[in-house]
C-alpha cells in the first residue's frame, strides 16, 4: 500500500511529537520509575567526623515517599530516635528538621564520646528500606594519672623508669621533654650515652641513673585534637655530699680580707658548715661573712675572714651533711710576709699564692708579671711556710 504525501508528513509529525515528549520527559523518569517502585534514598548519607562538644549533623533525602514515614534509629541498640519530624528519644540534644521536599536532617549538639556510631534512616514499607551513615567523634587526650609516673626519688646509679599514659581519640601519641629545656640524656650501654631534645614513646627508661639526669621531665600528650596536655615529672637521684675546693693552699698580708670556698654537690639537700682547726664551728658575723648559693643540687660555700691577723692562721673546714653521708673540704690559710704595707684590702682565694701578692710584683710593659719573678715569688713564699708553719 503506498502512502500518500500528506499521509507521511502525519506520520513524521506524529513521530517527532513523540521524540519531543519523550525528550522532555527525560528528567523526570527517575521519578516515574519511583511512583512504579515505591518511595527510594535519592543520595547516600555521607559519614561525619566531628569533635566532642561540636555538632554533627546527618541528611537522609528520600524519594515519593507518599504516605509512609522517614525514622532514625540508632543503628548499635536499635533505639528509635524520631519519626518524621518528631522526635520521640529523650535526649534533649537530639532535633529533627525537615525541609519540607525531600531531605530529613538528624541533629545531634554538644557531641559526646557515647554518639559516635552509625545511625539509620528507615522508611517503614512492607520491606523496611533503610540506609546508613556514621559519626566519629574526636576527642581531645586526657592523661591518666592513676596510670602515669609520680615524682619519683632514686638512688645515684639504680635504673628506673618513668611511664605515661593517656586516652583520646584518635589514640594519642606520647612525647617526653625536660622542663629546663636542657636534652635528655639516655644512656644505652657502658659507653654509649644519646642526648635528645624530644624522646618519643610511653616509657622512658633510665639505667644507671646519673645525678645530671635529675631534673622535672615533661609528659606530652597529643593527637591533632586540640589541646593537647601535659603532666610534669619531678626525678629526684639522691647521693651524698662531694666537695671539691679549688684552692686548698691560700695565703694573705696582714688586714686583707681572705676569701675561702668550697663547692658542694649532693641530694637531698644538705647542712654546710665552716669549722676552724676542726674544733670551732665559726658563725656568720663581724668577723666572718658566711654565705652560700644554691643551685639545683650544686651549692658555692664561702668564707669571707675580715682583717685577716695572725690568730686567723690554720687550717679551715668545709662540712656538708645530709642523710647519705658526710663530706669535707681542707684549707689552710698562711700569712704572706711583705716589705712594706699591702695596698690589697680584700684577697680571692681562687688566686691563692699568685692573688694575694699581685699588687706586690712589678709589672712588664704588657701588665704582666715576669717569669722569673713569679717564679721568685713563689720560691719565697714556699720557704716562708717552711720556716713559720703557723
């Protein structure tokens, strides 16, 4: 049969109706494929990670969903958490919105460690349909402290330990610092001693303890979830009294003022004293000035003698004591005899010998002493103990 022409220009019209039809159909066939189905998620629920005390917030967009409901339930104990946009669990920091097209909004505020989890938004058809998405919660590390060193107090070469522990979310790191920001000193063998300004780990492990491992040690907690936290460690290494005297052998003119000093180190702390002639504890006053300075467990002793006579002639003590045992100093103190009157009011024992005649010497064209008449000096000064060892 053949077609006329003003049948196939129908024919054509009627085919590109159709095309056009379907053409602008197109964006809705999703849709039409629902109205088929039933009500369907239109997007996954992205998962959420979000800090404690933050709020995390989850979207579910749901499809002709016609006359069923959209639910979120706790997925770990099945707790219903609302319906619709009602809210049915007793958690007041829980809420519901929805934007009255597709999209229900589960809100949770001020989140807590307890709401990490994942979380399900149903739609009640014949065969429940539901989708998931989850929330992790971060949490700023919190240091353990009936779990974590105290101050600790250890004898001089014992091994000891101090540990750290902390939680958090994700899982903290641990890091050791010395609060004088001096490094840490870690000895790994008879001979092999490291030094590190940040020691990585939860214990750090000291063996043969040194007195200058002694300090206040730092244990830092972090996980990129700030603030990170801190604890301090104090590290006590107890040992007796060690005296060292820089000059054991002083001698002065007549009137000068003599200074004698003595260097102690021990821990715990200690009780110093002077003594003269090993009988005569001598006091601070107008005739002596006694001081001392303290520094961690190093202590500078000195002993000013005022208008240094001849009854101040002898040998001179330091003495420091504490709970582990004694130590002493020696010093002998001699008179310097010279021609004519010192022009000197004040002597450093540091110098000794040299010190105390230097205003007594003459000097080179570089303000220097000759050679040969140091080396006279102290040959005259040798012989002047040996024949007055007053």
């Amino acid at each position: 049969m053949w077609l006329t022409k003003k049948s196939k220009s129908a024919i054509l019209g009627v085919l590109a109706l159709l095309v056009n039809s379907l053409l602008a159909y197109q964006d809705d066939w999703p849709a039409a494929r629902l109205t088929s189905d039933g009500p369907a998620f239109l997007t996954p629920i992205h998962n959420l990670t979000v800090n404690v005390g933050r709020e995390a917030v989850l979207s579910c967009s749901v499809g002709n969903l016609g006359r069923y409901k959209v639910a979120w339930v706790r997925a770990e104990d099945q707790t219903v958490l609302s319906l619709n946009s009602k809210v049915v669990t007793h958690n007041s920091r829980i809420s519901v919105s929805h934007d009255s097209q597709h999209t229900w909004q589960l809100r949770i505020r001020q989140l807590k460690e307890s709401d990490r989890g994942c979380y399900m938004c149903q739609i009640n058809t014949s065969v429940l349909k539901t989708q998931e998405g989850c929330i992790d919660v971060n949490v700023p590390p919190d240091i353990v402290n009936d779990d974590t060193s105290g101050d600790l107090s250890v004898l001089e070469g014992e091994n000891t330990t101090l540990w750290c522990k902390a939680v958090g979310h994700p899982s903290p790191r641990i890091a050791w610092r010395r609060e004088d920001g001096h490094p840490i000193t870690i000895r790994k063998g008879h001979k092999e001693i490291v030094e590190v300004d940040i020691y990585n780990g939860s214990n750090l492990h000291f063996w043969r303890l040194d007195r200058k491992q002694m300090g206040a040690y730092l244990c830092i907690a972090s996980n990129d979830v700030p603030p990170a936290v801190s604890k301090r460690i104090a590290l006590s290494v107890n040992f007796a009294p060690v005296i060292k005297v820089p000059n054991q052998l002083l001698g002065a003119p007549l009137n000068t003022d003599v200074q004698l000093e003595c260097y102690v180190e021990a821990f715990p702390n200690t009780i110093n004293y002077w003594l003269k002639n090993r009988g005569e504890m001598l006091l601070n006053g107008t005739r002596y000035a006694i001081r001392e300075q303290r520094k961690g467990y190093r202590v500078y002793m000195s002993l000013i003698v005022r208008s240094f006579s001849t009854k101040d002639v002898g040998t001179y003590n330091c003495v420091s004591t504490n709970s582990l045992g004694r130590a002493e100093g020696t010093l002998r103190l001699y008179e310097i005899k010279v021609s004519h009157a010192g022009t000197h009011e004040y002597v450093n024992g540091v110098g000794g010998i040299a010190e105390s005649a230097r205003s007594h010497i003459s000097r080179d064209t570089n303000g220097k002493s000759p050679l040969c008449i140091q080396q006279v000096q102290f040959l005259i000064t040798i012989a002047c103990i040996v024949i007055n060892p007053r």
